[in-house]
C-alpha cells in the first residue's frame, strides 16, 4: 500500500456509515440501491461514501443491465487488522504483561541468592 | 508496598508535537532489569504485544548498526512483520532503533529512556514519524475513543470475512 492509499484506508473506516456500507458488502456483494435503503441519507450522498471506499480500495463497482453493483476487497482491511488493536491496547496490554514478569524477574533474582 | 497493591496503569501516551507520539510508563523493578525486559530476545516475546499475538523474534542484533525484526502472529496465522535497525544502545539508559511495520508506509525512530526513581523504572518512549499522517495512521488505531466503537465493528466485520 502506498503511503496515499494507507490514508486513504483510515479515512475511509473511520467513518460510521461506511463502515456500515462495509458490514452489509460483507454479507454479500450489493446493488447501490440496496445499499442506500436502509440508510438514513440520499442516494448520492451514498455514491459519494462509495467512492471514498472504492479510492481506498475497499469496494469494488461494476455496472450490470444498468445495477451497479460494489463488492468487498477485504484485503487492504486485512492488512489495517492489527492496527484495528489500539495503539493505547497495545501498549497497556504489553505493559501489564511486562509488570507481571517483572515480578517473577525480581523473585527469580531473590531466589538465586538464596542457598 | 506490597506487589498485590499495584494495579496496572495506563501508559501516558501524548503527541507532543505534528509527528510525535510518547509513551510513558513506571515499572515497579529496577532499571537494569527492565533495560534487559527490551534488550533480551529471551525476555522480549514475554509481554511485547497483545497475548493473543506470538511474538517471534528473527533477528536481534543490539548493536548500533545492529538489524532486528520480529513477527506478530495471529491466531489465524496472519503474520504482521516489524524489523528496524538500531542506532544507539547505552545500557541501561537509552535505546534509539528505526521502525517499520511491513508493508505499511513510513519508518518511524523511536527512543526509550529508562529513569529509575526509588527502585521504580519509568520509560519514556519517543516515536517521531516522518510525516504527520503516518503518525495520525498509526494513531487512528483508535486514540480517539470516539473511533473505539468503529474499531470494535471493524474486528466484527473482519471476523465475518475468514
């Protein structure tokens, strides 16, 4: 992924209606109609959303007897999955992690000395 | 006094300026202990990272110059590769290593200190980015805990997608 594209993969779940979008196309491939349905926004307003997922590379669109359909690129998803742990998680859950072997680093080192 | 009265605090993490991120953390133990907890291959995959993650080391060469690079591996088997160089190392104050997440754009610098206080260690890491999005990338990841919820959805949705 280019540095363009990486942005471009945030920006675009950082947003709850497309993530939304993203949770329906993970059912299933869909009409753009289908997707604008059950959203409480206009048809373009969902165009504009699936083109900020299709810059990502999030989606795919194809035109069909005059449908147009989007499907899931799970790839560049799969490739912010380990960013999906937040940064604060990461480190709290390394930093407890750490403490506790500390602890037994200390007790070890205790032991050692004694006969 | 007692290690059953420590309860386990957040690490402060600030961004002092456009492309910095800092980590802060006091450990109850020494400071050559806890140097060795960063510097020790041994040690390292012991906390470094989320328990759900294995964490393995390939390389580890704590020398200035030195390379290192370690994996995290999921539970899928999805690997998640990191390596870096080392720039400085002064036991047991100051580590100064180059970062790179594999496959994403941008190495970052990063600088632990180690300060003892009182038998306690604090450690103060400095990342610096090259550039403001990179850094905003890796702290989209859900600093704002307004993002957490969307994150929550996106494992869901990455769930749903194996």
């Amino acid at each position: 992924m280019n540095d363009d594209r990486l942005s471009a993969t945030f920006q675009a779940v950082a947003d709850p209606t497309r993530r939304n979008i993203l949770a329906r196309l993970a059912q299933g491939e869909a009409t753009v109609q289908e997707l604008a349905d059950p959203l409480p926004i206009s048809q373009p307003a969902v165009s504009k959303h699936l083109k900020v997922l299709e810059k990502a590379g999030l989606i795919e669109r194809r035109s069909e007897a005059q449908r147009r359909w989007c499907r899931l690129q799970a790839r560049p998803l799969r490739e912010v999955a380990l960013w999906a742990t937040t940064f604060q998680q990461y480190w709290d859950e390394s930093f407890e992690r750490l403490d506790a072997l500390l602890e037994e680093e200390k007790a070890r080192g205790h032991d050692d000395k004694a006969p | 006094m007692k290690a059953s009265q420590s309860i386990s605090k957040p690490a402060a993490i600030t961004t002092p300026n456009d492309t910095e991120i800092r980590i802060e953390r006091t450990f109850d133990a020494p400071r050559d202990l806890v140097f060795r907890a960063y510097t020790d291959a041994k040690l390292l995959p012991q906390w470094m990272g989320p328990r759900k993650y294995k964490m393995k080391i390939e390389q580890m060469d704590i020398r200035p110059g030195g390379r290192w690079r370690f994996l995290h591996i999921d539970t899928d088997g999805t690997e998640y590769g990191f390596h870096g160089e080392f720039r400085e190392i002064v036991r047991p104050e100051r580590i100064v290593q180059t970062w790179n997440f594999e496959g994403m754009p941008g190495e970052s610098i990063q600088t632990a200190l180690f300060q003892e206080n009182h038998g306690r260690t604090t450690v103060t890491s400095i990342v610096k980015f090259e550039r403001k999005e990179h850094r905003d990338g890796m702290l989209a990841s859900g600093m704002e805990s307004g993002l957490n919820e969307g994150y929550d959805r996106l494992d869901e949705l990455l769930r749903t997608m194996h």
